[in-house]
C-alpha cells in the first residue's frame, strides 16, 4: 500500500499511474474497514469518484447552501476560503469540490501517493474551515468539457441543492482551470431542465454562479459586483490552507527540492514564514484592487479600514439577484 506519511517520492511507471484511481479506492474502502486505526482513515468518510455517488444533501434549515468547484485540490480552497469560514461559522452549509485529483501537480511525485497525499491536505483544510469536500477521480491535466462531466458537476449541483456555486472564470493559463469554469457554466441552465440528468431531481430555483478573482485581462478583465471583508478570519484561514504542504511551501509542479528542505529546520521555517506572508498578501491585494466595491458594501469609513478581502463577479448565467439579495447572502 501507501506510505501513511504521503511523503514518497519519485515518477511512477505509466503503469502504477494508470491503476492509481483504483488504488485509492481500495485504500479509501481499506480506511472504513480499518474502523479507524489508521490515520488515513478519513479517506473513507468522503467519495474519490468520478461518478459523484450521492451524498446526502445539507438540511433545508433555512441556510445557504454553497458549492464551490476548483479544477484541483487546492483551488476551491484558495477561491473560497475566508468566506466559506464565515459561512460555515453562520451556519451555512459549505461544500468544495476538486474536479480533478491533482496526480500531477508536484515536481518530485505523482500518482496515486500524491492524489492521496493532496486528498488527505484538503480533508484538512475542509476539516479547519469546518465544510465539506469532495475530489473527483479525474486525472489532473486531463478533463475536459464532456457530456459524461456535464452530468457530473449537474448532479453535484442539485444533489447539493446549491443556492450559490461559485468558480474561477474562463479566462485562465490552465487547461483544468478553464474546462472545470466551462462545466460550472453549462450546468448554470442545465440544473432546472427536467429531463436532463434525470437521476436527480432539478433544482427548483436557480443557484447564483460567482467568479473567483483572476488577473487575466483578455478578451475582459475580472469585474467585482461583491468584495467582503476577511479580517476577522485571517489566521485561522492562513493556518487551513497552510496545511497544503505540497502545493505552498513545496511550490506544486512548478516547485523543486530546495525551497523546503526536509533536513534543514532553519530554511523550513523560514519557508513556512515567508509562504503565509505570501498568501496573506494575495488577500490584501484584493482589499487593494477592490476598494470600491468593499466601500459599496460597507459604507466609506469601514470600506477602507478593510485589509484582506475576496470578491466575487456574478455570471451572466444562473439567477441574477439584485445588489441587495447578493450582499444579503453575504451576511455572515
Ligand atoms: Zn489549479
């Protein structure tokens, strides 16, 4: 099986690569059978599938009900995390879903042990910010806009009863990136058709669709219809997606073995310094690049007191609240 720590390293044989979804299931099904001796065992707790097995769906208590879908085990949580804390803290219901299992995104492994290296990360992350999650068995690097997906992201939408789904935009250097938005876009209609994906019901109402923030600019710059202020969770999101070991302080596919050295105390705590600075600046830039919208939402004097923030533009598909609505579901 696995190493537990996830740590095992070097490219795998196309082969191992190839049986790697298998894999994880067995050890997922090995983790409920383990009745909890391991400490993997929470694999089991959550479906790795690309068919979306039904979960059941959040209680009709009068909360929200929001979904958020990155392409790999990293990006729901970057686009969502200090909302889906103060969601989760209100009472809402939160889920994040890696549309693919991120078997490639590291430069020093893959397969199967970094899927479910990367797996067990964001079970943590979820776990801090106190939502749900589930990673698809996708091949990271490999999905595309098909019909078999469509149907997917349409059942985890409605399985989920979503009032809200929120995405990063078309416009992206990733291949992942830009398929997983056109998915989210084509259920943004889809998830009301009767008789499309008739093995759930369709949703009665429409979900809003939100974007994520982005820097691209073609064919049009990302456009804030909502900023919310994240200061008063700051620290506790910092230290949730801080636990992403394999994607910040090892740097992902585009990373190398020296920027957190495994026997070097010193360069890893300066690494572990230097990568929360990093990722509390991406929040504060957004205060920064959308000043305007947090000063709408909150009045002058506040607006401007905010220091870290996230924003969201409304897609031109789904339900189109007014102001008014969308800063209501923005109260926490
Ligand atoms: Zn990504």
């Amino acid at each position: 099986m696995f190493a537990l720590t996830g740590v095992a390293s070097g490219k795998l044989y196309p082969m191992q690569r190839k049986y790697s979804s298998r894999m994880l299931i067995l050890a997922a099904v090995a983790g409920v059978v383990a009745g909890g001796a391991l400490p993997w065992r929470q694999l089991g707790e959550l479906s790795l599938t690309a068919a979306a097995q039904a979960q059941p769906a959040p209680a009709n208590d009068g909360k929200l009900r929001v979904i958020v879908f990155g392409a790999h085990p990293d990006d729901p949580e970057y686009q969502s995390a200090g909302v889906a804390m103060k969601w989760a803290r209100a009472g809402h219901h939160v889920k994040l879903v890696a549309a693919t299992n991120g078997d490639i995104g590291h430069w020093g492994m893959a397969g199967g042990p970094l899927a479910k290296r990367r797996h067990e990360e964001v079970l943590e992350v979820a776990r801090r910010l106190g939502v749900t999650n589930e990673v698809l068995d996708i091949h990271d690097g490999e999905i595309m806009p098909t019909l078999e997906n469509r149907r997917i992201f349409n059942r985890l939408i409605r399985q989920w009863n979503a009032d809200i789904v929120i995405t990063n935009r078309p416009n992206d250097y990733h291949p992942d990136h830009r398929y997983t938005s056109i998915l989210v876009q084509d259920s943004a209609y889809m998830v009301g058709v009767p008789f499309f994906g008739t093995d759930t019901p369709p949703l009665k109402r429409n979900p809003v669709f939100l974007y994520a923030p982005d820097r691209f600019q073609r064919p049009n710059p990302f456009r804030p219809d909502i900023a919310v202020s994240i200061d008063d969770v700051l620290d506790p999101m910092l230290d949730a997606l801080l636990v992403m070991e394999s994607q910040i302080h090892e740097g992902g596919a585009d990373g190398n073995a020296s920027l957190y050295p495994a026997n070097d105390p010193a360069a890893r705590e300066k690494r572990r310094a230097q990568v929360r600075q990093q990722l509390a600046g991406r929040y504060a830039s957004y205060a920064e690049r959308f000043r305007e919208a947090l000063v709408k939402n909150y009045g002058e004097a506040q607006g401007r007191a905010v220091r870290h923030a996230q924003a969201f533009e409304l897609c031109e598909y789904g339900r189109q609240p007014s102001y008014d609505e969308l800063k209501k579901m923005f109260t926490f």
